[in-house]
C-alpha cells in the first residue's frame, strides 16, 4: 500500500509539474551586482508619462517614457530631473506592436529603474529586469520594491548547471534595504561587467 | 491503511485543486483585441547565411522548421495552424512591420537599424536579451499583421545541443536554436506567459486569474511553471500541455478559414502589401496556393459582373 501510495503521489505531482507557461522572449537573468555594473543611473522615479509614435523612418512604433527622479542611487542625476527612455513597442491608430520583454511603464507609478545610456535617450538594463515598483506595504507602512515585471520574458540562469539556485531575487523588499546595498554596489570599484553571453565559439572551436 | 491511503488521496486532489490555474493566456491589444492570424498558414522567411560560421545550415533549418512544426498542423491533428518555414539567400531583412515574417540572425550588431542599416543610436537592444520577437497587430481586431524573431548572435553562441551533446553541461554556455525559437513561436501565434509578477493578475482562457510569479514557493519556482531554463536546456523544444491546447483552441480545426492569403480579414492589413521587396525563396507552393485564390476570386468577381 505505502508504494502505491509513494505511486499516486508521483504521478499527481508529475501531472500537477506536467502543465508548462507559453513561452516567451529568452533575456539573460542578471543579479544585483552585474544591474548596477552595467546601470549609468539606479533611481526612484515616477513615470511622468508614455508616449508612442512612429520612428524616422516611418517603419517601427517607439515609446519615450519620460521619467522625473525622485532619489538617485547610482549617476548624476539629481532629485527633479528628467530621464527618457526610448524603446521599441507601442501603439499608434489601429496598429500595436509588440516587443515581447519589453518594460510596460504606466503614468503615475513610482519604480526604481536600472538605466544605461545617456539620460536623453536612455533604456533599462536587463530589460523587463531593470525596472520594479515601489509601493508601501499595507501590513508595515514601509515602502518596498516589487520584483521585476517580466513583461513576456523568459529569463535564463547565466551559468549552466545552477538548477537550483534563484534566478533572481523575486521577493519583495524595503525600500530602504535595496537603496543601501545599491549604493554600496555603486561606490565598490566592481571588476568589469561578464559579458552578457559566452564569446561567440562555434561548436567546431572557429571564432567568428 | 485503507483509510490512510483515501485520505492521501483527498490531500493530492485538494493539493490539486487549489493550485493556481495553468490555463493559457493570450496577448491582447491596446483595444483589449486579443491577437490572432487570420488565415490558415503563417509563412516564416528564416535567412540562414548570417549564422553558418556558428551552425550548418542544415542545422539551422533543421531548427527552425522543428519550431515551427511544433506549434503547427503536422504536429498537432486539432489545429489548423500552418506555420510555413521556408529559407532564403536574399540579404537579410530588418524587423519592421512589413507585412513579412522574417526569422534573422544578428550577428555584426544588436541594435534596432534604421532604414539604411546602421544602428539607431536613440534605440538600444539589451545585451542580455537572447532573443527578441516583434509582433504587429490590429488595435481594433488584434489580427497579427507582422512577426519577426531576431536572434542575438553578437552576443551569444548557438548551437544544436542534441546533435552535440558535448557543448552541454558545466562550463558550456551554448544556447539551443530550436530550444529558444519554439518560444518565440509561441509568440509568433500570440501567446502571453501564464504567470505574472505585478498585480492585477490577467485571466486565463478560462477566465481564472493567472498565478503570481512572485510569491510562488522554491519548489515551483524549479518546476516548468516558472518561466526559466538554463544554458544547455533543450526541454521546451516540445509542447506541454497548455501550448497544445492553446493553439487547438485559437485555431481549432473546425474553424479553419481555409485560405493562406494573410490579411484576408483584415482591411487595415497587409494582404496585398509588397512592402520590403520579395526576397528570393523556396516557397513556391505557399506562392502557388495564393496565386490560385486570387485567380479564382478575379474569376468571380467577373463572374458576377
């Protein structure tokens, strides 16, 4: 009976493992560290607005998400100024395109945001990974950052045979915490970011 | 002991049941439109040439037309989804919505490229981003229009890992081609993931709120609900369950609209569109099929003149 037993168990868990997600766009999963390596700015923001329009030439919608910074954490940019993010995706008129592991910005809310490049035309580290909401937890009153919104990606583990370990950190946490140990990120001189994938080798050991 | 076992029972049927809904999600758009191809076949142009210093061409083909027939009819008796692959030797297209569905290999850059080719310095493409799929589609009727899979080989290496099992493992970090375009497929046909990371949580295509990402326990965390795989995964190169029962569901068999003119449905769409030029190819029984409907629907429209 007991084996039987061990038998019913296996093939419920194996039925209720069975049912897999839809699949999505593959982005590499990035900790902490390597965010804030590759980020020019690391801030609180609140999205000020989210615009699409079609590029020069015509081909492709792009979205500019105008940002007003609220606390810098890594970068110049001080408390009041703007960034903008440039991205692909959006709608215009009776056409929606989608990028599928693109950040959704919506006006109004308030998230801390992983950024490279200049703060005029600006997008977010590790994609989707880069930007996660702030919000006050009813139960504390303390203010906490949300795990990232994947927005149709799938993340990958950088390292091979890690099958155990977190992709990266999902749970939410105070504010106050990720702020300190960003910031104590930002001002270690940090050994250069990895590459974001192996050097390009061919399975024949030509480099391309 | 017979007691025992009943109430073990109970315990999986309630573990069962209590657990979130797996259904399928599909992407909708602005309009609440969820995303759909309107005709019978998906035609999917892959351009090879860029990645053959990484992978044979054969093998790239061979990849490709796997991730496709994964999601397609041959695969799958109660769809009616045909997604097409077919190769050419034309200079590789960009991702824009022109009413062609491209599969290219970015190998000199990784970037979104303007209309002559160079990098849009206001437009950046994240290094960690394996893969990328653009899917157009009508606001109004969520018909898909356009889709384009860009695969990042400027930053990552790409390979067959069932044909070369020894680049698997510690140490590896070659990723496999079919493994990552049978999830891009799932977009191509307008799939969403099933779980989510900030609230409100969307509904299923059973009307349940999907499961949160981020409160799941570690042990699903390591199960195929969360949506992740390491270097070396060649798992999702097959269907599970709710990708099967998605596209028999968004395209059952019943409804087959029998036709492979694409924007058949749609007027805003790109059905006579020649956009991009046509890039030279071995479809000529898809360009035959189209031929014939349109021929036959001239003779028609005389007809009932």
């Amino acid at each position: 009976m007991r084996a039987s037993l061990r038998f019913s168990v296996a093939v419920s868990l194996l039925l209720i493992g069975a049912a897999a997600p839809a699949r999505a766009s593959l982005v590499l999963a990035l900790d902490l560290p390597t965010m804030v390596t590759r980020a020019d700015n690391v801030a609180v923001v609140d999205v000020v607005s989210v615009k699409a329009g079609w590029d020069a030439d015509h081909e492709q919608i792009l979205s500019t998400i105008d940002l007003v910074v609220v606390d810098s954490w890594k970068g110049s940019a001080a408390s009041g100024t703007h960034l903008t993010i440039v991205q692909p995706g959006g709608t215009v008129g009776d056409l929606t395109q989608t990028v599928h592991g693109m950040t959704r910005f919506v006006p109004g809310e308030r998230a801390v945001v992983f950024l490279t490049g200049r703060p005029e035309h600006a997008s977010v580290v590790g994609m989707a990974q880069g930007k996660r909401i702030v919000a006050r937890d009813a139960a504390t009153g303390r203010f906490v950052v949300h795990a990232p919104d994947k927005a149709g990606a799938t993340f990958i583990r950088s390292t091979p045979a890690s099958g155990s370990s977190p992709v990266f950190d999902l749970r939410a946490r105070p504010l106050d915490d990720l702020r300190a140990d960003v910031r104590a990120l930002a001002v270690t001189k940090a050994a250069p970011a990895p590459a974001p994938g192996a050097k390009p080798v061919t399975p024949n050991g030509r480099t391309r | 002991m017979k007691r025992g076992a009943l109430m073990a029972a109970a315990a999986i049927a309630t573990l069962v049941a209590a657990r979130p809904a797996a259904g399928y999600v599909r992407y909708t758009s602005d309009g609440g439109k969820m995303f759909k191809w309107p005709q019978s076949c998906v035609v999917m142009q892959v351009f090879p040439e860029d990645l053959v210093g990484m992978m044979s061409r054969s093998e790239i083909m061979g990849a490709i037309e796997a991730s496709a027939g994964a999601w397609s009819k041959g695969s799958n008796s109660c769809t009616y989804l045909d997604i097409m692959v077919s190769s050419s030797d034309a200079a590789t297209p960009r991702a824009v919505n022109d009413g062609h569905n491209n599969v290219v290999f970015r190998t000199e850059t990784w970037c979104k490229l303007n209309a002559k080719n160079d990098c849009d310095p206001s437009v950046a493409y994240d290094a960690a981003a394996l893969a990328l799929t653009s899917v157009s589609a009508s606001t109004t009727s969520g018909i898909i229009r356009d889709a384009d899979i860009e695969v990042n080989a400027h930053h990552f290496s790409w390979t067959d890992l069932v044909m070369h099992p020894d680049l698997r493992g510690a140490g590896q970090s070659f990723h496999d081609l079919q493994n990552a375009v049978t999830h891009e497929m799932g977009h191509v046909i307008g799939l969403d993931h099933t779980c989510y990371l900030q609230p409100p949580a969307p509904l299923d295509d059973m009307n349940v709120p999907i499961p949160s990402c981020s409160s799941a326990s570690d042990a699903v965390l390591a199960t195929t609900m969360f949506p992740s795989a390491n270097p070396g995964d060649v798992d999702k190169r097959t269907l599970e369950a709710d990708d099967i029962r998605a596209v028999c569901e968004i395209y059952a068999v019943a409804a087959d609209p029998m036709t492979c003119a694409p924007g058949a449905d749609d007027p805003g769409g790109c059905g006579g569109c020649t956009t991009g030029g046509t890039p030279k190819t071995a479809l000529g029984g898809f360009g035959l099929l189209a031929a014939v409907a349109l021929a036959a629907r001239a003779k028609l429209r005389r007809r009932r003149r």
